[in-house]
C-alpha cells in the first residue's frame, strides 16, 4: 500500500474527488508519477499513476445568484436584532444571518474586552465570538418542490466579522423550482418565514 493509503489499481472516483480538493498535487499511488493537463476550456487530463486508469474532468461554470433585496429581521435574541443579510445560490445555498442593533453593540464591545484580556493572559479557550450566539437560532430550507436542503458547512464569526454566521447547504436547488422558503426557529418557539424567487428578483417575509 502506497504511504497515503491508496492500492495499486484501486484508484477510484471519490478518491479521485480527494486528491484534487483535499491534498497536494502529488500521485495516488505514491510512484512519483502524475500529470493534469488542460484538453480544452474546462476540461483537465488527470493521470494520478494507476495503471489502470485515467480520468477526465470536467469544470462547470455555475452563476451565482444573490436573492434576497434588502436585510430582513427574522429574530430578537436577548435583545439582538438578528437579520437575515444575504441569500446566495451556486453549487450550495448560502445563508447569511448577522446580529445588529444596540445590544449587538454592547455584546461586542464586552467580547472586545475579554478577548483582550484573553491575548494578555491566554488561559483555556478564547471567549467565543457573538455570532455563537446565532447558532440557536435552527435553520430550515425548502423550496416550492418539497425538496429538503441538508446543512453542509458553516462559519461562525471571526475578526472583522464577529456577528456574522453563515450556513451553507446542499443540495443545488432543481431546474424546476421557483421558489425558496427560508423558516428561522428560535428557541422560545417563534419562527420567521420568508420566501424569495429563485430568479433573484427580491423576495416577501
């Protein structure tokens, strides 16, 4: 077996996936052999070393529509005013949610505070960052077919962007739908509903 794992002649087309998204440019079988060669716009000749096969991919061009008009509020969390900024569609559904308002202010200013005293004295974990505060906050998508939207990834804050959560979900919606429904459960039992064309053109709570 070559040292990461991979069986002569065993290359198959999820560890094909691995090697070009997740690791180096190196061969699958560990031979020193490989090669990715450009064929045409889009099209890329991948040789990873098996001897038994080789792959073509294909790159498709995805356009990115941004649905929502305008923010929208769709929750109060001890007083934050959580909007809802942004609604991307490309190969996922982006969902982008930020706490504003007076008491995001002052929850920030007391993150400030912490967070400095933690790089003076950086004892066990750093104090979270107030977007943490958004992950209560359950997320469900739909769309005008039934289709159900699985969670994929998601980012929680970060500097320049301490009130910022963003979720990503699969899958791509179909050809056939019109519409995305956007529901945001809280904890205390309210939920916002809001619904916006898929062709981008603005969108209704």
């Amino acid at each position: 077996m070559a040292a990461d794992g991979y069986r002569a002649g065993m290359v198959d087309l999820r560890e094909l996936t691995d090697v070009l998204v997740m690791r180096p440019p190196l061969d699958a079988l560990g031979t020193g052999e490989s090669l990715r060669a450009a064929l045409s716009d889009g099209v890329v000749h991948v040789d990873l070393g098996d001897p038994d096969r080789v792959f073509l991919v294909t790159v498709t061009e995805v356009p990115r529509r941004r649905l929502l008009a305008e923010p929208v509020v769709v929750a109060d969390l001890d007083g934050v005013d959580v909007h809802l900024v942004g609604v991307e569609v490309d190969n996922v559904v982006t969902v982008r949610l930020e706490g504003r308002g007076p008491a995001a202010r002052e929850r920030l200013a007391s993150y400030g505070r912490l967070r400095g005293a933690w790089d003076v004295e950086p004892v066990g974990a750093p104090p979270p960052w107030p977007a943490a505060l958004l992950r209560s906050i359950d997320v469900v998508v739909t769309d005008d077919l039934g289709t159900p939207y699985r969670p994929h990834t998601a980012e929680c804050g970060g500097e320049g962007r301490e009130w910022l959560h963003v979720a990503h979900l699969r899958p791509y919606p179909p050809v056939a739908a019109r519409t995305l429904r956007l529901s945001f459960r809280c904890s205390g039992g309210r939920t916002t509903t809001v619904e916006l064309p898929l062709d981008g053109s603005g969108g209704r709570a």
